[in-house]
C-alpha cells in the first residue's frame, strides 16, 4: 500500500499536530496534504522529520493563505512548504538541519492564534443561531405558537425516525462539543504564549477522556445511521388490500362498498416502518361510491407502552384538522380511552396508539362512527396478537 488517510488532531493542538506528522515520516509515511479531518501519507522511507505548523490569520473576508513573502522566508530558513487546509500552514525540515524555530519569542506566536480564535468564535455563535433558526421553523409549521407544540411535533418525529432524530441529535452535541473543546483550547495555548511558555513541539499528554469522547460520539452516531439505512431498507410499501392482513382497517370492512379511486391520484395502500421505538402502519384508502368515503390510519405499537398516553396527546395536539382543544372524551369498547372531533379520533389501546382521519359521509362525523371505526381497529390489533 502506498497511500494511507489517518485523522489528524484539530486545527488547535499545535504541537500534537507537529509531533503526529514527525511520527508518522519515523514510520515511513510522508505527509502529502492535509484535509479537514484526514491527512494523506505516501510510503518512503523512515526518516527522522521536524514539521511545524504556522497559523495564518487573515482579516475577515482576505484569503485564509499565508502571503508569498512569508513563505519565502520560511523557505529560505530551511523549511520546505508542504500543504495547508484553511489557516493551517505545515512546513518540515529534517531533523538536524538546522532550520531555526519560527519565533523566538513565544509572545510572537500568540499573535498568529487570532484568527484561529475567531474561527472559533463564529463556529460558537453559527451553532447558536442554526439551533435557534431551526426552533423557529419548527414553530412556525402548522400555526405553532408555543413551546408544546414544537415538542409535541418533536415527540412524533422521534417516535417514528428515532434512529434520524437521535443521530441528528448526537452530531449536533458532537460538533459542540468540539467547537467549544477548540475555543478553549486554543485560550489556553493563547494565555501560555502570552505568559512567555513556549509550545510543546512534543506533547505527551494523551489526553484520554477527550479521545474517548470523540470515539463514543462517533460511534453513536454511526449506529444511529446504521439503524436509520436497516429502517428504511426493512419498510414496507404495497397495495391496500381489501380485507386487513395488519392492525388497520379497510372501508369495506366498515361497511362501504364502491371503487377506489382517489381524486389526487394517490392509490390505496399501507405503508409500515420499523423505528427504534415503535412499529408503524401508515394507511389511506378513498371510495367513490354512493357516498364518497376516505380515511387515513396511523396506527403505532411502541415499544415502552408507558409512553402510549403521551404520545396520543401529542398526536392531538399535532393533528391535521383539529386543534388539542377540539377533542372530545368518547367510550370504546376495548380502548383504555379516545378522543374525537368531526374528522379525527385518537385512541390508546395498551401499547398501540390509534390515530384515523375518517370521513364517511360529511364533515359532520357522529361519534357512532368513530367508534364503529376504532373498534374494528382494536379487533383487528386483537387478531394480530392471537396470531
């Protein structure tokens, strides 16, 4: 193999970073370019290397480059440009050349940390105001207007992508985590070279607890992304058929006969996904008969039936057609309790969740109906149990 890729540490560990490339040309791996997060090695032979790392520091809006006059210098001093990735300029030299250091004076060093603080800086504050763009469009969908409802939505999107939601949220503490582990690093290193401590060009501290971190993020998140490729690879989209072989109900076993053919084109059919926390039957079938005659089916068995209550008032208050308020309390035989307007019913039945939009004749829905409906439901959930 001549190529290899091999993480490097961040742009702020200065001196790990320099003792990494030299350990690396020990072992017969010359640095070629450095990326974002990997560096590319090609094989040579095992030589003992200086690299040193200069920081550029740009004003804001210039190139992030180091100008052509400093590098000459740098070259004519010994050290041989090798690559750089955003403010981060590498330069080596072999061992006992006698290429001088770049600064003498540690207090000179500090100043070339500006503009790596200040990348920082924003990294910080871009997090913040992302998280805070993403709070507001999550308000404002729907009509939202307080804090519940943002968490209601949220409570359903993990329940159904928890593997999506939970990998979204590990990257988002990961990358703050290490936003904030570099701004406070880099003060560090500023504060030493400002007090007159000159860089470690060979630090041997290992610093375990933040690789360790580091590998428990990535691995979290890597899982998540796992389970979120088997959940979509595992669903399950097909025909509806015309009598239910799952926990939903078809309209002909509601007593409605006719065609399906819905007028948006959309054919009759179930959808089911597997997350991390629930199964889920997605069901819609349209009738055109006598009486034209739709519903929508959500059903959902969760995994930790103690979140079943929770979970239905979060449906309400994230329904389609109704506000949390809207619902009325019906009695169903079989359901531990329901709830409907004149379009929507959610029920709970032990661990299922039960949520139909059903229209059979107007939008003045009896509550005959929607217990007709959710009985049917709760049959079917029966029969699926007993086999």
């Amino acid at each position: 193999m001549k190529r290899r890729y091999a993480i490097h540490p961040g742009d702020y560990a200065i001196g790990e970073n320099e003792k990494f490339y030299s350990d690396m040309a020990a072992k017969g791996w010359r640095l070629v370019k450095r990326g974002v997060h990997f560096s590319r090695f090609e094989r040579s032979e095992p030589e003992k290397m200086l690299y040193r790392i200069e920081l550029a520091s740009p004003n804001m809006f210039e190139e992030t480059g180091l100008p052509e006059d400093k590098l000459a210098v740098f070259e004519d001093c010994g050290w041989e440009f090798v690559t750089n990735c955003g403010l981060v300029n590498i330069f080596r030299a072999r061992d006992g050349s006698g290429a001088p250091e770049f600064y003498m004076e540690p207090e000179q060093q500090a100043k070339t940390l500006k503009g790596l603080r200040r990348g920082y800086l924003v990294g910080i504050v871009s997090s913040l105001l992302i998280i805070a763009f993403y709070v507001l469009i999550a308000a404002s969908v729907g009509g939202y207007s307080s804090w519940g409802s943002v968490l209601d939505s949220a409570i359903i999107s993990f329940v159904e992508y928890t593997a999506l939601m939970a990998f979204c949220t590990f990257f988002m503490i990961w990358g703050a985590y290490a936003t904030i582990y570099g701004a406070v690093r880099t003060g560090l290193l500023y504060r030493r070279l400002k007090r007159g401590q000159p860089l470690d060009h060979s630090p041997q501290k290992r610093r375990l607890t933040h690789k360790s971190l580091n590998v428990v993020c990535g691995v979290l998140c890597s899982l998540m992304l796992v389970m979120l490729l088997l959940q979509f690879a595992l669903g399950e989209k097909e025909p509806l058929p015309e009598i239910s072989d799952g926990p939903y109900v078809t309209l002909e076993e509601l007593g409605h006969t006719g065609r399906r053919d819905d007028p948006m084109g959309n054919e009759a059919q179930v959808v089911y996904s597997n997350s991390i926390l629930a199964e889920h039957w997605d069901v819609n079938e349209y009738i055109k008969g006598e009486e034209n005659v739709w519903i929508y089916e959500d059903i959902y068995r969760l995994r930790i039936p103690e979140m079943a209550n929770r979970f239905a008032r979060a449906i309400m208050a994230d329904a389609t057609f109704s506000e949390s308020e809207d619902f009325r309390e019906i009695t169903v035989p079989g359901a531990d309790w329901a709830c409907y307007t004149r379009l929507e019913t959610v029920a709970v039945r032990g661990e299922y969740v039960i949520y139909i939009t059903y229209c059979p004749e107007s939008y003045n829905q009896e509550p005959s109906a929607a217990i007709h409906a959710v009985e049917a439901i709760i049959r079917n959930i029966e029969r699926q149990c007993v086999l």
